[in-house]
C-alpha cells in the first residue's frame, strides 16, 4: 500500500480524470442541444406552442378590423355571419 504512495504513483493527477470526463459529457450535451435536439423544441419555446398560420383566416381579420374600430359592431356582426357559413366554426367541427 505504501508503495504506490512513494513510488511515483498517480499523484494529484487522478483529480484531472473525473474533471475531463465531466466535461466531455456536459461539452456532448451542450452540442446536442444545439444542433439535432433544436429542430424538436428550440430553446426558449413552450412545449404547447404551435406556429401560427401563413395566412391568417378571413375571419380573424374581420375581428382585427373590428378591434381596430375600421368597422362597427352591426358590420362585424353582419360580416360574420356570412364568414360563419363559408370559413365558420361549423365547417371545422367545433361549436357553431
């Protein structure tokens, strides 16, 4: 036992090991995260997050027209009902 200590054994150089191979993994996680795993979820994104359409439907631009006070509430409501019957609710199987 006294042997190793006094002969030139590993001496304070074993402490190097566990810290190379702590960074090894930590150094292959951070890799990952950063390419294969961003296309999956990127950082900063909410896991019930979907991405908005190309196109926004006709029906959301009458209420951001109407929001934006460019029509009244009759010619929302009148728009609408037209909107409902073509592009509506009803079509996509939700609560008409």
């Amino acid at each position: 036992m006294n042997t190793l200590a006094y002969s030139g054994g590993p001496g304070p150089w074993i402490l190097l090991f566990p810290l190379f191979w702590a960074a090894v993994v930590i150094g292959g996680v951070t890799l990952l995260r950063r390419t294969a795993w961003r296309g999956r979820r990127g950082p900063g994104q909410a896991r019930t997050t979907r991405e908005a359409p190309a196109e926004p439907s006709p029906i959301t631009l009458l209420g951001g027209r109407f929001a934006a006070g460019e029509i009244d509430e009759d010619e929302y409501w009148r728009r609408l009902s037209v909107l409902d019957e073509q592009f509506g609710r009803g079509s996509r199987g939700g609560v008409a």
